[in-house]
C-alpha cells in the first residue's frame, strides 16, 4: 500500500509540474515552436539519440565479459533494451536497471557479477558525467551564474569521491566490510560484502575501466548534444557549453524520488536553468519535450523488442543447466 501510495504521490507531482508550466507560457506559442521545427535537423537529433544508445550497450557489455557473463547478444540487447524501456516507465529512474540485472540473472544463474555490472555501468557513467561537466564548467565558467552551479558542482564532486572511496579505497574498504560482517547485518550484509568484492576486482583491471570511463564521457557528451540539436531545429543559437554544463546538474537532480522518472520535474528544471540566462520558457519547455518524444521513442521500440525477444529467451536454458 506504501509503494501504491508513493507511486500515486509522484505521478501527482510529475502531473503537477506540467500543470504549473503550462501555465507560465503561451501554450500557442509553445506548439507553434514544435510544429515548425526542422525536420531536418530533428533527424540528426535522432541519429545522435540512437548512437547514445549503442555507446551504452558497448560499456554494460564490456563489463559482462570482463566478468565472465556470457550470454548470446541478441540475449544482452533485450536485456538493455528492456532496462531502457523500464527506466523511464517505472516509478524510479533506476527502475530499468533493476529489470535488465534480473533479466540477466534469470539466464546466466550469476546474480553477484550480474549485479556488479549493473552498479559499475551506473558508476562508470556518473564519472564520465563528472569529468563532462568540470570541463565544460572550467572552459565556460563565465558564461553561467556561479551561484546556481558551484554549489551542486561541489556536492557533485564530494558525492563521486566518497563512492570512490568506499569501492576502491582500501581503508575505507576494509572499514565497510567490518560494518557490513556484522550481526545484525545478516544475509543482507553477507550479500552486499559479496557483490562489493566482484566491484572490487575491476581496481586491479585498469584497462577495462579507462575504455569504460572514455565510452563514458563519449555519452555524456552526445546526450546533451542531441538536445542541443533539437534546439538549433527550433531557431536557438546558445552555446553548446551550456547544455554541457546545466543538463548533468539536472540529471543528478532528476535522481531523487519526487517524480514519476523526472517527468515534469526536469522540465521545469531545464526552464528554470535556461532562464537563468535569457532564454524564453516557450522555447526551453520546447526543446525539453521534443527530447523528452525522441527518448520515448526508443524506450518504446525497445520495450517492443524485450517484449518480441520474451519467446525467444524462454527457449533458452539457463547456463547452469
């Protein structure tokens, strides 16, 4: 009843958002915008979506066969595709990575690796995010108002190193696998001491996680960047630097539990941002909710194909079979 209740909470807020928005702006005006993009443009845009995708599935798989994970492709792409479609269909913008682990898990019988990889993918892309957004911060610090970004720049950064920290750092492992040995811990201690020591394998395999880091930063950058698309379709002339620099505060953001998967929450925050620097509601909201239609656009083509591939992965036996 609790997790019923929550959900209703956050669709009301993801609804509410939207209510309050609209009626800031000339809703006119709004569609008006959107109806005359160019088409052209908004083609690339879904190019560089689609290429994000890819670049994502890259770093999970890389990550399954440097644990061992084997499963047939069209097995792991239904897998990603599914997590895809769930990230942005259930209550929690994390969501899909539960369903993409379980998925796995069903089939291949190694839950901790599986797990492991999942958290890894997550980890290795909020790094990469990281280094986007210092970069972009350092190269256009004066572009932005200081006052909005320094302070999520700082908990950004003190947020990434504390993670850091407790899975790689010796010290601080040691100290979290004796909070976790004890008692009143139980199997739920004993379980995450397990899937902290296959995270922990990846410390002394470098290789994997600088290419994981570059593929990386390679999709924080295209994310941004296919918005950044869609704004030019719509007539805007903004420095990219902007996109680089606001869109990873907005996602870290977007994170938090208040909104059905970010909707409306993030929209509003992408108005509230760009308008920091004078760009008009209409157009913001604009270029937020086309992005919002090419990313349900693939979430949606990939839940069509989890669902087509569901005969498929229930003839195969699991590995351990």
């Amino acid at each position: 009843m609790k997790k019923i209740l929550f959900f209703i909470l956050r669709l009301c807020v993801s609804i509410g958002m939207f209510v309050f928005l609209f009626k800031q702006i000339d809703s006119e005006a709004l569609f008006l915008n959107m109806q005359t993009a160019d088409k052209m443009i908004l083609a690339w845009a879904f190019l560089v979506y689609l290429l994000n995708l890819v670049l994502g599935f890259c770093r999970w798989n890389m990550l399954l066969e440097t644990l061992g994970v084997s499963a047939a492709l069209k097995r792991r792409i239904a897998s990603f595709a599914g997590g895809n479609f769930f990230n942005y269909f259930l209550p929690s913008t994390v969501g899909g990575d539960l369903v993409r682990g379980l998925d796995l898990c069903v089939y291949t019988k190694k839950t901790k690796e599986v797990a492991a990889t999942v958290l890894l993918d997550r980890l290795s892309g909020y790094i990469g995010l990281e280094i986007v957004f210092l970069t972009a911060l350092f190269l256009g610090w004066r572009l932005v108002p200081m006052k909005v970004v320094l302070p999520a720049a700082g908990l950004m950064t003190l947020l990434l190193v504390s993670l850091l920290l407790v899975l790689f750092n010796n010290f601080f492992y040691s100290k979290l696998n004796r909070f976790l040995s004890l008692p009143v811990m139980g199997r739920f201690g004993a379980a995450l001491r397990s899937l902290h020591e296959e995270i922990h394998i990846f410390k002394n395999n470098k290789k994997t996680i600088l290419r994981n880091i570059f593929l990386s930063v390679l999709i924080q950058i295209a994310s941004p960047f296919g918005l950044y698309i869609v704004a030019l379709s719509l007539g805007l002339k903004v420095s990219f630097l902007y996109f680089l620099i606001f869109f990873p505060i907005i996602g870290v953001i977007t994170l938090l539990p208040i909104s059905l998967g970010g909707l409306g929450f993030k929209d509003w925050l992408t108005v509230s941002f760009f308008a920091t620097i004078g760009i008009p509601k209409n157009l913001s909201l604009a270029f937020s909710l086309i992005g919002l239609f090419i990313v349900f656009t693939y979430a949606c083509l990939g839940g069509l194909f989890y669902v087509f591939a569901l005969h498929y992965r229930r003839q195969q036996r699991p590995a351990s079979s």
